[in-house]
C-alpha cells in the first residue's frame, strides 16, 4: 500500500481562502436579515400662509330716496330747513314738507315702493329696517303704492296714536286737524286706533276722529258732495259762506284750508279785495275725486249820507 500524500501548503492556502469568504457572506447575509429597515426623514412641507377672512358683511340701512320734487319742497335736519333736491335721501328722526302747489314722490327700499306727499303736507320718517318701514302723517295727506317683498311692513302713524299698515297695498292716508282717514285703491290696509283695528280693503275707506276707534270701512263715494249756503254779509265782505261735505273731505275757500267739524260743516268769511268779485269754493275727498264752484259775490250797499232835499226861502215874506 502506497502512502498518502498530503496536500500541499499552495493547496491548503486556497482552501482556507475559500472558507474565509465563504464564512464572510454568510456574516453579510444574517446581518442584512436582521437589520432594520430605516424609513426615509420625513419631507417639512412648506409653510402655507392662510387665507384672509372674509371681509364683514355690513348692511346698509334703506333710506327714503327723493325721485321727484315740484315746487317749493324742504327737509329739516334739527331745527333747520333746507331745500330739498332729487337723489337726496331722508334718514331716520328727519322730516319732509310741502309748500302749496309742490309735491315730491319717494322711494323707500327699492323699486317697488314709492310714496307721493302733495301739497301743504309734512311727512317724518321713521324706523327704517330690512323690516319694517315707518313713517309718520303730521299733517296733510300721503299717498302710497307700497309692493310687496319677503316679510317686510309698512307703518304710518298719524295724530293720537292712528296707525296704518300694510304689507302690499295703494292707498291714501289724509290727516287734518282731529281726523285721519284711510282709502285704498288695492291691497289691503289695517287701520288701528284706540285698542280697536279695521281692514280697509280695495275700494273702501276708513276714518278715525281725534284718536277714537276706527269708523268704516266704508264704499268710497262715487262723487263729491259740496253743498254752499251764502249768508247775509258785513260791509267788509265779499262773501259770508257756509257749507256741508262729507265726512273726511278737504275744502278750501280762495285757497285757503277751511276748518270742517266732524259732521261735515264748514263756515268762511271772504273779505272784499281789489278785483275780487267771485270766491273759489274747491272740495277733494280722501279718495281725490274733487269738486269746485265760484260763487258771486254779494256786497251789501254802503250806507251814506241821507239823501238832500231843496229848500227855498222868500225873503220878502213874513214868518
């Protein structure tokens, strides 16, 4: 038997080398096994600037709008009057007046609203809100196309506590001296007074005296009655008059307001005046149908002298 030959040391070099890089990826590969996975940093997103608030809605308050405006027409601010002029506007506590023959038409929050104040009127506004919007008659006469708009309402007050109201409605509001009266022409107006409320509908009128309860409603008349009685007059007179109207209606004598009771009767005194000989009776309802006569004059003769009588004397005769 032959002898075994032992390796090399070349041979035996080689194979210690191997087993190294053997042992060595082993080592790599247990130790990637068990490290752990080491998630990215994480990414700072810029900082975002934020977004302005919105701006606060402020709501203007509506206000009374001058559309319109013949003759002699003035706005109070205090204790002052000062002219008025279209695209003016009325604000709250102010007031409003016209002088005869004037007029002025405006409009209070939007299109769909206006109001007429006629001559010889004064009309003062009030609250004035998305709401409600109030007014208050002084004296004279309003008349209102009011339209309606979501929930909001119209208020007029007038002399001891008279109030009108309306959410949609056409109507006139007329206050002289103690008496307040109501027509409307469409829609609807609530007349309240002294506790007591009516509805004036659409072709109807309603008329309160010195702040008591609501008379009515009543058909408005079809025509005027105007009814004049001439009276003995004074040697400084044209014209002692007296006369009869219905209940509500407006007269004036050479125009000038003629004071009516509440029964309808009326009295007036025209004085004699260069180149007068007649006297202008004109009478309008609270609807606006009018009525106007002209009366004579009637002077009583001036006293004067008695009369002379001749008298002849013969000298020459004895008594």
């Amino acid at each position: 038997m032959s002898p075994r030959q032992e390796p090399s040391g070349r041979a035996r070099g080689w194979v210690l080398v191997l087993v190294l890089l053997l042992v060595l990826g082993a080592g790599g590969f247990f130790l990637g096994r068990s490290a752990p996975d080491v998630p990215p940093p994480p990414q700072v997103a810029a900082p975002v600037a934020p977004a302005p608030a919105p701006a606060p809605v402020v709501e203007v308050a509506p206000r009374a709008r001058v559309v319109d405006v013949v003759g002699a027409v003035e706005r109070t601010r205090g204790e002052a009057w000062m002219e008025l002029r279209v695209g003016d506007s009325l604000a709250p506590d102010e007031a409003v007046r016209t002088g005869p023959g004037a007029r002025v038409d405006l409009q209070v929050g939007d299109e769909a609203s206006r109001l007429s104040i006629p001559e010889r009127s004064e009309v003062r506004v009030g609250e004035l809100t998305r709401d409600v919007h109030s007014l208050s008659l002084e004296r004279g006469r309003i008349d209102v196309d009011y339209g309606e708009s979501q929930a909001r309402v119209l208020r007029v007050r007038s002399q001891g506590g008279t109030v009108a109201e309306t959410r949609a409605a056409r109507f006139t509001m007329l206050r002289r001296g103690t008496l307040v009266a109501v027509v409307t022409r469409g829609g609807a107006v609530d007349l309240s007074s002294a506790g007591a409320r009516i509805q004036v509908g659409a072709g109807q009128q309603g008329i309160v005296f010195d702040g008591a309860r609501p008379v009515g409603p009543e058909p408005i008349p079809l025509d005027v009655l105007l009814k004049v009685a001439r009276a003995p007059t004074a040697n400084t007179l044209c014209l002692s008059l007296s006369g009869k109207v219905r209940v509500g209606t407006e007269v004036w004598v050479e125009d000038e307001p003629a004071e009516v009771s509440e029964d309808g009767s009326f009295r007036a005194d025209v004085p004699q005046a260069p180149g007068r000989s007649r006297v202008k009776v004109f009478a309008r309802e609270p609807g606006g149908a009018t009525r106007e006569v002209s009366l004579t004059c009637r002077f009583r003769p001036t006293a004067g002298p008695p009369p002379s009588e001749s008298v002849k004397f013969h000298w020459n005769e004895a008594p």
